[in-house]
C-alpha cells in the first residue's frame, strides 16, 4: 500500500537550511516533505520522478520581487516565471502600502505561488514609478500599523525606498518612520538605497540587526566595503543582492566578496523593467554569484534557507525538514561556461547554468502558465522586442501544430 503521494528518487539534494547535501530521495505526503533519506522504497509512492542526475533543492525564495500588475508601475504577474524558474514563494517587497494591501491580498489569493508581502511604509506603495516619500501625509506610521494589524498572516516586514527620487527633500524621515513602524509592530525592516542623497553610509548606522539592506552590491548607490557596510554587517545587518534593473554592480559585489562580506541573500528584484533582462530570473541571477567566485552550496542557501530565516517565514519554508511545505526545485546542471551580465554591461563567465525541469507547490507540479506581455510603458531595446517576437511566433507555431499525427490517436467511441 502507497504511503507517499510523490517520490523525488536519486536527485543530488542541496537542502542547506533541513541538513540535506547530497544523494537523497524525498518524499511528499499530503502536500508536506514526509521522509528525506538515500534510499526510500520506490513502492512506498504513487509517484516516482526519476531525479538522478539533476540538483534538487527547496522551492527557491525570492526576497525581492514585485508582483501587483496592473495596479502598480512595476509589477508581473509570478506564475508564468514560476513554473520554469523553481521560485515558488515570491517576496513582494513594497508593491502596496497601507491604502492598497486589500487589493495586493486579492490578487495574491489567485496565485498559484506563496507571497508573504513586505508592506510600504508609504500608504501609496509603488503606483508609480518613484516619489511615493516625497509627500510625509503619506508615510503615515499609524495607517501602516492598521494594515499590518489586519493582514498578520500577509506581512512579513516592512519595505522603504531611501533615495533623492523617492524620499526627495524629506531625507531620512521616511526612513525613521519605517523603523517606528517595523519596531512596534515586530518585524524587520528592508531598506531600497539607490541614488543618494540620502546614500548607504546615511541609511545604515540606523539599521537593526536583521534589517536587510537591498541592492547591497548596487553601483549607482555605490555601497561598496566601506566602513559605514562593514559596521552594520558586524552588527547584523543582512546584505541582499536585489539584482533588478540598476541595482547589481559585479565590481561592487567583487569588493565586497574580497572584503569578506558575501551577501546573504540573492534576490532579482524582479519587475516589469527588468524581467526581460538583465535579471530575466532568480537562477540566472544566482549563476552571477558564481560567476563571481561563490559555492554553489552557498548560493542556493542565500536563495533558501536564509531569505525565510530574514523573514521568518513559518513553516520550513525555503528548506526539505520533514513537515515543511512539499516547495522543491528540480534543475538540470549544465557545465560549461556561460556569460552573464550585470546592470551596467560588465559580463563575467558562470561556471554552470542551472534549468529548471520541475517546480512543485505543496507537492503539485506547477502547470505551465504563458506570461502577459510587457506594459507600454516598459523600456525595451530593438533586440528584446525581437526576441519577445520571434518568442510569440515560436509558441504559435508550436500551439498550432497537432499535437499528434493520426498514428498517436485511438478510437474513442468505436461504432
């Protein structure tokens, strides 16, 4: 008799934050991990998935993305990234403030992937592209409080942008307001720097230990390894990589790899700007961690185990311990070497390229899903508007086709 529902056999198991690094087999009941062991009879399951040979790990945690299409500048639906990216929760960080989280947890609620929600300490979010600080009426410390307290099963943290554009002649009070916020309502705190002023060495020495600076390798806001970077990481202070359209910098990121401050987490800052390069996805954007010197091990638990430990994310999420969600990533590991590319053109060589075979929710593996095109007013070049092209006319002429010729079809109702 069956007592699993899904058998992952003979996978190479990288699973940092549950204590599993190397040839595993998993085992899912009732849509949690139920066993992790080298040999589990395959008789024990309904479903068994050859996964010799592929990396297998944790459904992929994205600390930094923004998924609000259609209510907010940045935002992509994740579900047409998800099921060929083996990101399977999704951190929306700032899409909605105190007056639009109603509508960020309706849309949520269709999503096929999980996404906790870092709430913006400006009750605007990201309607627009920037300025939502540039007004104080509307970083409202008490209307913040109000939506966390109704949604405490959605927020996770709170998100504030500190840069000229966002906080404009207001400085670091969005910035003070964000920490009143996080503190009394228990949670940490993600701070955006770009463009200053206010710059890194301003927003830092402020930070708790267990806020996360994003954007920690960013050229524009130049963070460097400088000492206000080294103070705060000593004290606690989580470096995130938030790749998204300007905020990843390779020589930024070789700094501080040499200064001994690898970042904590990899996450895309994936948006509508930035999904159609040059993030693209999170395992592209971890292949650019290796392409700058760091483990693979390492890697995969700044994309795992420790996002949901930022975050504290119930549950064993980002990890395969036996009762934690049945999230997991099955990746086909193809060596060589590969070109990546930073925000600012700098191209560095990864050693591997990581596909996605399969991505399982709760022990179901995600369906295919086609992505919306890009909103009008997303810039792209002459070469990704081709590519998108020559993408949609490939699908159609794939979706065109029969499926099967008449020799792959039987007689339904014989008469």
């Amino acid at each position: 008799m069956s007592i699993h529902d899904l058998l992952l056999a003979g996978g190479h198991v990288v699973d940092v934050g549950g204590g599993h690094v190397g040839r595993f087999d998993v085992a899912v009941r009732g849509g949690r991990i139920a066993a992790v062991a080298p040999a589990l009879p395959a008789g024990s399951a309904r479903e068994v998935v050859d996964a010799g040979g592929h990396l297998v790990t944790p459904g992929l945690v994205d600390l930094h993305t923004h998924v609000h299409p259609g209510a907010t500048y940045w935002g992509i639906h994740p579900d047409p990234v998800a099921w060929h990216s083996g990101v399977t929760t999704w951190v929306d960080a700032g899409s909605a403030g105190a007056w639009g989280i109603d509508a960020l947890r309706a849309a949520v609620e269709t999503y096929r992937v999980r996404v906790p929600v870092l709430l913006n300490v400006s009750a605007l979010g990201l309607t627009g592209r920037t300025g939502e600080s540039t007004d104080l009426a509307h970083v409202d410390v008490d209307a913040a409080l109000d939506a966390i307290a109704r949604h405490p099963d959605l927020v996770a943290g709170v998100k504030a942008r500190i840069d000229r554009e966002t906080a404009g002649g207001n400085g670091l009070r969005p910035l003070e307001r964000a920490l009143d916020v996080a503190r009394a309502a228990g949670l940490p705190l993600m701070v955006h720097v770009a463009a200053g002023p206010p710059g890194p060495a301003d927003v830092l020495p402020l930070l708790r230990p267990g806020d996360i600076l994003t954007h920690c390798a960013s050229g524009v806001a130049a963070t460097g390894a400088g000492p206000a970077v080294r103070e705060a990481y000593a004290r606690g202070v989580l470096l995130d990589v938030g790749h998204g359209a300007g905020g990843f910098a390779f020589d930024v990121l070789a700094e501080q790899l040499a200064a001994g401050l690898p970042p904590h987490t990899v996450s895309t800052d994936l948006h509508a700007r930035c999904r159609y390069g040059p993030v693209f996805d999170l395992p592209t954007t971890m292949a650019k961690l290796r392409a700058a010197g760091m483990a693979l091990d390492e890697v995969v638990a700044a994309a795992t185990a420790n996002p949901a430990a930022a975050l504290r994310l119930p549950g064993g999420v980002g990890t395969l311990a036996v009762g934690a969600p049945a999230d997991m990533a099955v990746f086909a590991v193809e060596q060589g070497a590969f070109p990546v590319v930073d925000a600012h053109g700098q191209v560095r060589q990864a050693p591997e390229r990581l596909r996605n075979v399969a991505t399982y929710v709760a022990g179901r593996r995600l369906p295919p899903s086609l992505p919306e095109p890009p909103p009008p007013w997303v810039p792209l070049t002459r070469a990704q508007r081709a590519a998108l092209d020559r993408r949609e006319q490939a699908l159609r002429d794939l979706l065109g086709e029969p499926l099967v010729g008449p020799e792959g079809l039987t007689e339904q109702f014989p008469r």
